[in-house]
C-alpha cells in the first residue's frame, strides 16, 4: 500500500485513546493524562493516511451490498418461521424477562500499567452489569462520582496470565522485531502476576496483582466480561441479527476464506472493524514495518500505536456507514413487509421450486462428498464436543444444587423466612458469580478437535467453547429463577420454618428435573449447530470448484419482484446443508438412544409438567430485599422505591457491593460439613434427615451473615463520604485452604416431586427422574 508523501494522519488519532473506539471510551477532557502520543518516528513513518481510508470505503461498501442483500433474506425467512412455527420442545424452565440491572458484578483494586509515563497505578476498578471494565483514578473518586478513566469493552480480546505469552504475540505481530537475549522487553511486570489484556488490532492493558489467589480472581471476572462481550449481537434480532452474520459468512467465501472466524466477536460495528482490519492490517505492516526505526522492541511500541490508531480510524468510519445502511433499511422494511405478507405463498413456490433445480444440479457431487469426506468423521467430532460440554451442564447442576441447599440449611439456623430475603437476593444473582460459576467454564476448556481442525479449516475451538458456556450461564439462570417464582408462591402461604424448609427441598427437585431436560435439549442442538458449522464450509469450499460458477445461470428462476427475498447462493447452501443435515441429526439421535451424556430421546416429550409455572412469571418481578426484610443487595442498605427519583436510584447502585465475596472461612451450616451415610451419600432421606436435625437443634445462630452457603469476611458497608481520605485495600483475599466436599444432589422419587418422567423404552439415566408416570408422552 502506498502512502503518498506530505499527507500527515489527521492529528485526532495520534493520541491514543482520544477517540472512543471499540477497546475503549475515554472520558472527555483527559486527552493528555490518557492518551499516549505517537512518537517523531512512528509519525514519520505513519505519513499518509489517504490509501487507508479509501482501502476501508471500499471493503465496507462491498461488505454493505451483501448486507442489503440479505437483509430481505433474512426479513421473509422470520416471517415465514412466525406463520409456520416451530417444533422445537417447550422449555420447562422460566427465563428471567427483566434482566438484573443495577448489579455490580466486581469490584476491586488492581495495578494498572501507564504507557503514558511508563508506571504502574493502583486503580479502582468495578464490573456491572453489562460487563464493561470501568477504571476509577481511586475508590474516592468512584464515590464522588468523578468521571472514570476508563470504560474497556473487551470484545476480541484475550486473557494473558505471563509476560512471555505476550511477548511471543507481540513478537509473532511483527516479524523481524524479536528481542535479543538480555535486551529490555517491551514489559516489565513488578510482580509474577500480571494479567494482560492482548488484542490483535486495538490497544493493550496491563495490569498485576499482589496475589495468586488475586490473580485467579481477576482472571474469572474478565473472563467472563470477555465472553459476554464477544457475545454482542442481541439473541432476539430476528432480522438484523442474522442478516449481519450470513453477510460476513458470504463476504469472506467470496474471499475464499471458509471455516470459523475467531474475530466474530462484539456489536455489528466491532466485527465490522474486525473484518477491515483483517485485510488492511497485513498490507498496512508490509508497507510500515521497514520504516520503522529504533531497536526491536521500540518498533513493536510503534507498532502498536499505529494499528490501534488505525483500529480507531476504522471504527469510526465502520459505524457511520453500518448505521446509515441500517437506518435506510429500517425505513424500507415495512413496504417490503407488505409485499412480502402479500406474496408469502407465491414467494415459497418459487423458493422451492429454484432449490428443486439447484438440488438435481448438485446432489450427486455434495452425496459424494459427504460420504467420502463427512461421514465418517461426524461421531469422533460429536464426541469431543459432548464430553466437555455434558460435564459443564452437570457441573451448573451440581453448583446449583449446592447453592440451594447451603440456603435451606442457613435459612433453618438463622430463624426461617427473616433470612430468606437476604440468601434469595443472592442467590439470583447466581448466574452472574464469575467465581462460583468458573468450574462450570471450565469444564469446557479441555475441548479438543485433535487431527480434525486442519482437515476442517476449524482455526480454534474457542467458539464453541464461549458458546456452550454461554448456554451454561443462561440455564443457572434459568434454574434459579424458576426456583424464585415457585418459592415466592410457596411463600404466599405462609409457611412455618419446617414446612419451608421441605418446601425449599421439594421445589429444588422439580426444578433439577426441568433443568435436566432443558439442558438436554439445549445440548442437542448446541451439538448440531456446532456440527454443520464445522462441516459446511468445508462441503462448500469442496463443492466451490465445480458447483460455484454454475450458479447465476439459476438466477432467471427468480421473478424480479421476489429478488430481494429470494438469493441463489442461500438457496445455494440451504440444499449443501440438507445433504448432511440427516448425518448430523442421526448421530446425535443415537447417541442419546446410547444414553450417552445424559441426553433425552427426541421421543422423550416433557409437557403440561405446570400448566400455571409460565403464568407465574407474568407477575412483576421479585424483589426479594423489599419483601422479606432483606437489604437488597450487598450494602445492608435499604431498598429504593420504584418512584424514588433517578438521582437516588444511581446513588443506590452504586452502593451495591460486589457479588463475589471472598470464602475463606468456612461454613458452620455448609452442606457437606456433616457426613452422611457412606451407603446412600445421595439420597432424599438422608439429605431430610440431616435437615430434621438441624430442625430440631438449639444451637446458636452463627455471628456473622451468611452468603449463599458462606461468611462474608467483611460486612459490606454504604459507600463512604466523599471525605474519605484514601482509598481501601484491595478486597481480594488468599483462598481456604480447604472446603467442605460438595454435597451430591439427591435422586428424588416421582411421587415426592409430583412431576414423573417415563417412556415405555426407558430413558437415559437423568440424576432427578425415574420411569414410572405420564408426566412425559411418547411421540412416535
């Protein structure tokens, strides 16, 4: 790429961080104090910003058109699947409809590298609830309500825990730019545990922790800001959604670039960025990197600079043109709606008929090589997928599980419904306990595609990895609130201490016996996706050779009215889909029949279990501190009113403390404390023995509160003052040497859940169910 000379790069984006970019919103009016000025070299050798721009207009204006184009694809397919429905299985469990805003996830102190100054800093730094990493100068600053330094969206980017990790992608970044044995790295980290915030195209953040244990903590926390970021394209758009992902699928199959893509990670306008800089960034560094001057590892700074400051000229120009197009197609939308409700059935016909052609055109060729290069490799990949994943989903039962029964055995020795209030308000927020739920995630981490990546062009498994934990965070989710609303109505009777406590115990099974067949559904088609986004593009980069330029001849198929609902290549890759579609949904069929994993036969249909559960969850949401005495939140302090004021409403948020709470000491009620029977470790009797016990114990309550089945070491406190002179010491702590072993959920009978499971053929061997009811129907 050629910059012609004499063109200086606008001076707006020579200060890092000035314009809010996709890594980062910086604050107005702190441009100097945070924005890290490129240096006289790499200004010098980054003259000419022309050929960039016009690189950037044009691979958005192409990947634009693909955007229009299916838009209208993806327009008539919703309202299509809206006439004709779906017959997917009705979940059991509820989904919480009114997410828990307000909420802190973390907060903590941490040391943050200044590239400004080359010093690390002590920042405050919190996490709510939509995961965005905001750093604070000092936690008096966060209580005075003074703007943050920053807000990282972490879309993209990746978790480093060592220093060498990330000079070996630095390294890698620039070729010719590796340090010699005892020069000065481009980092020094004052501790062994840094953490490092590592990001292809955008900006990198350092920073280090005291402590191992701090280390792990931090690590979870943005882990899981991470993954919900990545995460960007809302679940419920049902046109614009889809529209955006099959426009970057076709834009890179017509680059030739088949397989997963790592970067698909954010909103529309990160991925957007993403997408440019993917073919701007290797042009950029072989027209940059010779001219580069200085040593090894002042090049790779420069460097960096430089293509953050692209990153951030690309953006900006990304999101401009993406919403324009977006706005002039919401405009369209409700005429092309019409034409489409008008025209539905002569729309179908014409589909199908154009899909029959394209069918008889290449059937013979994609049976071939399915057969030949797909079949065969479907159940060692189904394997390597079901192993991590079905112990992930038992791991989040057994979390949950646990969780529910610390409550009950807390809320016996700490005086019935007066605690309760307090052990709800935490345990709904369960899902959303980076620490508490990093087992579950991890689970995943062994995946594997060994011997099967290359053949597939998979370059990492971490999309399926994200996403299954993903789908492990929504089912806790899930769980917990469907164990809210049955618990709220129980409580509408008004129970004494004994019968809320086998009430607690009972809806704990009905719960765990919804969550079981729900995570099995959502398994199962978390598997089959995965699989034909493994085997798709490689049929259809197989198939490009021969099938791919026969195909505008289909074109004149199509009527021109229905040329913006109808496309040939998506009829295209819908007849490749359906070739090894059966493949797919046979394997998985079998292994369920196999009883593998704990998967349901498609035969095993659960229904009508609570006729009146989804009514339930029509009502206004729980709020568990204003009725039950609780506090609402970490912070002791009373709850707000609906109609308090939006003044009061923020300072209340802010008092929220983290919902991660250090473990150290442990529980004197915790499940697994008190040993059960070696012969029956798991079953109900045992488990309500144990708690009769503790019913008819007079032992004292404990001193402390208790936080889901754990002392909090300190009590949480209202925020202070704004006099408050310093800022406190970082609240992360050394974890316990030792906790009480985990209490394996119980196997409860049909008849004491009064929800029952069977089909004549038996069912795979689900923890909570057994094979005598009507409770499920056989569909043959």
């Amino acid at each position: 790429m050629a910059f012609p000379p004499g063109v200086a790069f606008p001076t707006q984006h020579l200060l890092i961080g000035h314009a809010p970019g996709p890594g980062t919103s910086w604050v107005p009016g702190r441009r100097r104090e945070q924005g890290l000025c490129l240096g006289s070299g790499v200004e010098g050798a980054f003259r000419g910003d022309t050929a960039a721009v016009e690189k950037t207009g044009k691979i958005l204006t192409e990947f634009l058109r693909f955007y229009e184009d299916q838009y209208g694809v993806a327009l008539f397919n919703s309202m299509r699947h809206e006439i004709e429905g779906t017959g997917a299985p009705q979940a059991q469990l509820l989904w919480r409809k009114v997410p828990l805003d307000e909420r802190i996830i973390f907060s903590g102190n941490l040391f943050q590298y200044q590239e400004d100054n080359k010093k690390w800093r002590n920042r405050f730094s919190l996490v709510p609830h939509n995961y965005g990493l905001v750093l604070y100068e000092n936690k008096v600053a966060y209580e005075r309500q003074v703007p943050p330094r920053a807000v990282i969206n972490s879309a993209g980017y990746k978790i480093l825990t060592s220093v060498d990790q990330y000079l070996e992608l630095v390294g890698n970044s620039l070729p010719g730019t590796t340090s010699k044995s005892g020069s000065a790295p481009i980092l020094k980290c004052p501790t062994q545990f840094p953490l490092i915030l590592w990001h292809p195209s955008a900006r990198h953040y350092y920073f280090c922790m005291m402590t191992e244990a701090e280390q792990d903590k931090w690590h979870a926390v943005l882990q899981d800001c991470i993954r919900h970021c990545n995460n960007g394209i809302p679940e419920n758009s049902k046109v614009e959604g889809p529209a955006f992902t099959d426009a970057i699928r076709m834009y890179r199959q017509s680059k030739e670039l088949y397989g997963t893509w790592e970067m698909l990670c954010g909103n529309e306008v990160q991925i957007l960025s993403n997408l440019v800089m993917e073919e701007l960034g290797p042009e950029l560094k072989a027209e940059l990197a010779p001219r580069l001057k200085g040593k090894p590892q002042e090049r790779q700074r420069q460097w960096i600079q430089i293509s953050d400051a692209v990153y951030r000229m690309v953006y900006e120009q990304a999101k401009a043109r993406f919403e324009a197009v977006l706005s002039k197609l919401q405009l369209a939308r409700p005429a092309m709606e019409a034409a489409i409700r008008t025209d539905m059935d002569q729309i179908i016909t014409s589909k199908e008929h154009l899909a029959s052609k394209i069918r008889a055109f290449i059937l013979p060729k994609a049976e071939v090589c399915v057969r030949n290069h797909v079949q065969p490799y479907i159940p060692s990949i189904l394997e390597a997928l079901m192993v991590p994943t079905s112990q992930g989903f038992t791991e989040v039962r057994d979390v949950f599980f646990k969780e529910v029964t610390d409550m009950n055995l807390n809320v016996i020795n700490e005086g019935g419904a007066d605690k309760l209030g307090e052990y709800m308000e935490k345990l709904s927020q369960l899902a959303s306990h980076p620490l508490k739920m990093q087992s579950c995630y991890e689970k995943m981490e062994p995946l594997r595609l060994d011997g099967l990546q290359q053949r597939f062009d998979v370059s990492s498994t971490a999309v399926f990895k994200q996403r299954a934990q993903i789908h492990m965070r929504e089912q806790m989710d899930n769980a917990v609130y469907t164990f809210e609303t049955l618990l709220h109505q129980e409580l509408g009777k008004g129970p004494t201490k004994e019968e809320l406590c086998k009430s607690i115990q009972r809806i704990l099974e009905r719960v765990l016996k919804k969550y079981d067949y729900d995570s099995s559904s959502v398994r199962k088609r978390f598997f089959r996706e995965a699989l034909l986004q493994i085997t798709i593009p490689f049929l259809l980069k197989k198939l490009a050779p021969t099938c791919k330029s026969e195909l505008p001849r289909f074109q004149e198929l199509i009527f021109e009215d229905f040329a913006r609902f109808i496309l040939v290549e998506n009829t295209y890759e819908e007849v490749v889909l359906q070739t090894v579609m059966k493949d797919i949904l046979q394997a998985v069929k079998e292994a369920a029949v196999q009883r593998k994993h704990n998967l349901y036969r498609d035969s095993m249909v659960m229904h009508n279990s609570d006729p009146n559960l989804h009514l339930l969850a029509e009502g206004a949401p729980i709020d568990w501190g204003e009725e039950y005495g609780g506090s609402g939140g970490d912070s002791g302090s009373p709850s707000v009113p609906e109609a308090a004021p939006l003044s009061e409403k923020r300072r209340r948020a802010k008092q929220v403390v983290s919902v991660v709470q250090d473990e150290e000491a442990g529980l004197p009620f915790e499940a697994g404390s008190e040993p059960l029977s070696p012969a029956s470790p798991d079953s109900v009797t045992e488990l309500r023995g144990l708690l009769a016990r503790d019913l008819r114990a007079e032992s004292p309550p404990p001193a402390g509160p208790l936080l889901n089945g754990a002392p909090s070491q300190e009590s949480p406190q209202p925020v202070a003052a704004p006099e408050a002179s310093s800022p406190p010491a970082s609240p992360l702590r050394q974890p316990p040497p030792g906790k009480a072993a985990d209490l394996e959920p119980p196997k409860p009978s049909d008849q004491e859940t009064g929800e029952q499971v069977s089909s004549p053929g038996g069912r795979p061997p689900i923890h909570t169910t057994t094979e005598d009811s009507a409770g499920v129907q056989t569909e043959f």
